[in-house]
C-alpha cells in the first residue's frame, strides 16, 4: 500500500523494504537524536497522529506527551465512548488553539484517512494486536500501550504481520529508555554485582470484584466495539469497569504490569529474544463474582543459564541480585537502593519517575523516519509478553510448565498448549 508522505525527507517504506533497512530483529541502539534537542517543525512537517482509545491513560499521560514533541501533530481522536473522545479533543485542540483535531466513533474512518501517518493505541488490552494489525495493512506505524496482546499466539501473528508491511511499531514498555533503569542495568552488564543469579519483580497489589449484573447500555456507549474479540456478554458496569480482571477482557496484574518488569529481567540477564524455560508457583483465584484472575501469586521461572526470575506481589520494583551485591529500582517513587550502597546513584524519590516517557516516544518517531526498528519492537517486546502469559499458564493450571522459546510451544503439555491461542469473536482477527 503506498502513501502520502506529510512530514519531509522521509524515506519511503517501500525502498527500505527492498534494501533491508528493516532487517527482522536486528539490535537497536537508541540514537542521540532521539533524546537531543528539539527543533520547531512548521505544521505541514510534522508526524500526523491519531489516538485510538481516549480514557485516562491516553489523555493525562500520552497524549500530552506526544503533542510535547515539536514535530507531531495529533489530528484525530477515537472512542468508543462519546464523552472519553469528546474530552480527548478538547485537550488537543486547547493545546493546538485551533478546532482541527477530528474525533471519530470507528477506527475504520481513522484507518482510510491517507494524511495520517501513526496511530497511538490506548484502548483495552484486547484491541491492542488487532489494531495494529489493521493499522499494519493500512500503512499506519504503531505506538501502543501494554500488554500488547492477549496470547502468545496473537504475539506471534503481530510479529510476523508487522514485519510483513514494513511497520515501525513500538511497545509502551517506557522503562526502557528509562535513564535511571539504564543506569541500573549497565551496574548488571558491568559485573559490579558479581554474576547474576537472581531477578526479583514486584508487580504492585491487585483487586476488584463484584457481581456482573446485566444493565442498560449507557447512551453514548458502543458497548459491542467496546467488547471487541471477546466473547459477548451482557452489559454491565461491574464487568466494564473491571475489565482486566477477566481472562475474556484482560490477564490481571501479571498481564498488566509483568511486560514492563519482564522487559527490564529480559535485558538485565541479556536474553532479550528468549524466556525463561521453567516455570512454577501457586496463586489465590477469587472464588466467586466477576473477577477470575490471580489476585495473589508466587511464581518462580528459571532461564536456561540458571538465573531465576522470581514474581511476587507487593511494591512495584525490579531487584537484580548477584554474587557480590544487589541493585533494585522501586518504581513508583523512582527510589534506587543498593548493596553495597556505592552502586547507587542516587537514593532521593522523584515523584513518577517510572513515567518518563519522552526517551521512548523519540524513539519511535526517529525510527519512523529512519525506519529503523524500535527498541520495543514487535520481537522485543513479543519475548517479554509471553513470559507473562506463560506465567499465567503456570497458575492458571496449578503445576509446573516447561517452556520451548524456539518453538514457542510447552514442552509435553497438550494442555498447556490449548492455551497458546484463542477464538476471537468474528470479525476480529490479527
């Protein structure tokens, strides 16, 4: 599919193709320039982007970070709900002081639109890979928010689509362009902890629960393209509002906050496009009402070079541990601790800190100029999905699995296999 090229001296996709510019895979520096300084860019040059799901996230965190960046221009908004999409274009257009920006109901509409370049996706969990596959097949590049997928299986076809159509696609995994992050994987990477043995993640609290009664469809509300994929069910507030924490909608908390901490073990123990290949833990399910996912859990995996990674509840952090000391970033504060504490680079909390989010978003848009890959490309970010999924696998079976990673298949589990994909609700498909 050819397009119409808005910002200057960009390279066509199609040439890039025919080089190998976009070689699957390759690893990916992140370039000067895409932390530099920022130069005005006249509107006809800048990036055009549509945001597709417009609720909180998007609006107080995404959307003002990317109208930040000198050379996009976010010319429309999309929802399902009428107020979110509403709401999301009275930021934009107060930001832009003018009544461009266009809010749309279908995502089809923002598709067909040629003059658009990018899409961020900020929708649930469950329109994440099927958006940006139909984002892929019409020649949009793709910024979207985590988990990115469902399953392995959607991971997978997401890779292979992308790859496909030449996408620059990058995964909201932010922590990794994170400064301070870097800074505690390069004290890994340099030995000043000794060798690796262990990863200790903390994936936050989790909660919420009730009785899915059915209700009125609110007016305003596409509660059937809301739903997407999944399996059709009656409408409820409590099935709505705590959408993630049904296997139909979401994968609770492991899902939810396992990419961003598993993508930091991944590149902590160098073994970005692999997992670990063992796993095992238990869990405490809610026993009734709407919610079915692990509210509590202890998982630990082991990856085939016998570092572990272990997953608990508790404080939102990662901890590297090796032979000689240990150094852990606690995410919600921005807290760094060490032993022994000359690691460190500092131990004073800044507020939000894990949502730095320029480094990443300048990323993709120089990639998406350069058509280079991403840093959380669809493989990169493929890899630290599934040991989510896996660990949901795990618990969701109550036993021990062994993961193949070049296969991507359980190793003499039929039915661990049975789980790798899902029926997805027609139309939907990646």
């Amino acid at each position: 599919m050819s397009r119409n090229i808005s910002y200057s001296k960009r390279i066509n996709r199609r040439s890039f193709l025919k080089t190998g510019a976009l070689a699957p895979f390759a690893t990916t520096v992140i370039p000067a320039s895409a932390i530099g300084t920022k130069e005005k860019t006249s509107p006809s040059d800048r990036i055009a982007i549509a945001a597709i799901g417009n609720g909180s996230r998007c609006v107080h965190a995404l959307l003002p970070a990317f109208i930040r960046e000198t050379d996009t221009q976010i010319v429309a908004v999309c929802d399902c709900f009428e107020e979110r999409r509403h709401n999301a274009k009275s930021v934009v257009d107060t930001r832009y002081e003018n009544n461009d920006c266009v809010a749309y109901r279908f995502h089809e509409e923002v598709l067909e639109r040629d003059d658009i370049d990018a899409v961020l996706l900020a929708t649930g969990d469950r329109w994440h890979a099927v958006l940006s596959a139909l984002a892929a097949r019409a020649g949009k590049d793709v910024y979207t928010e985590k988990p990115f997928c469902l399953t392995i299986d959607e991971g997978r076809k997401l890779v292979e689509v992308t790859r496909k159509y030449g996408t620059v696609w990058q995964c909201g995994t932010q922590r990794h362009t994170n400064p301070d992050y870097l800074y505690t994987l390069d004290v890994v990477h340099q030995g000043k902890i000794g060798k690796l043995h262990t990863i200790l993640t903390g994936l936050g609290e989790w909660g919420g629960n009730g009785v899915a009664t059915p209700a009125p469809v609110p007016a305003g509300f596409d509660y059937d393209r809301w739903l997407g994929q999944s399996p059709w069910r009656p409408y409820s507030p409590v099935s709505v509002n705590l959408w993630r924490n049904h296997w139909d909608t979401g994968a609770g908390v492991i899902a939810d906050m396992g990419p961003h901490m598993y993508d930091l073990a991944q590149m902590g123990n160098q073994s970005e496009t692999s997992a670990p290949v063992e796993y095992q833990g238990k869990a405490v399910f809610p026993k009734d009402g709407f919610s079915n996912v692990p509210f509590e859990w202890d998982v630990e995996a082991r990856y085939e070079n016998g570092v572990r990674l272990l997953s608990k509840m508790g404080t939102k952090s990662i901890r590297f541990i090796g032979e000689e000391g240990w150094i852990e970033m606690i995410d919600e504060t921005g807290e760094m601790n060490s032993e022994p504490k000359s690691l460190r680079i500092r131990s004073a909390p800044v507020q939000q800190h894990y949502n730095i989010l320029s480094p990443h978003i300048r990323n993709f848009l120089e990639c998406m100029k350069t058509r280079g890959l991403p840093v959380c490309h669809p493989e990169i970010a493929h890899r630290a999905h599934t040991i989510a999924h896996v660990t949901n696998i795990c618990l969701r079976l109550g036993r021990p699995v062994r993961w193949d990673y070049k296969t991507e298949r359980f190793i003499d589990d039929e039915d661990a296999n049975r789980m790798l994909s899902r029926t997805m609700r027609v139309p939907w498909e990646i």
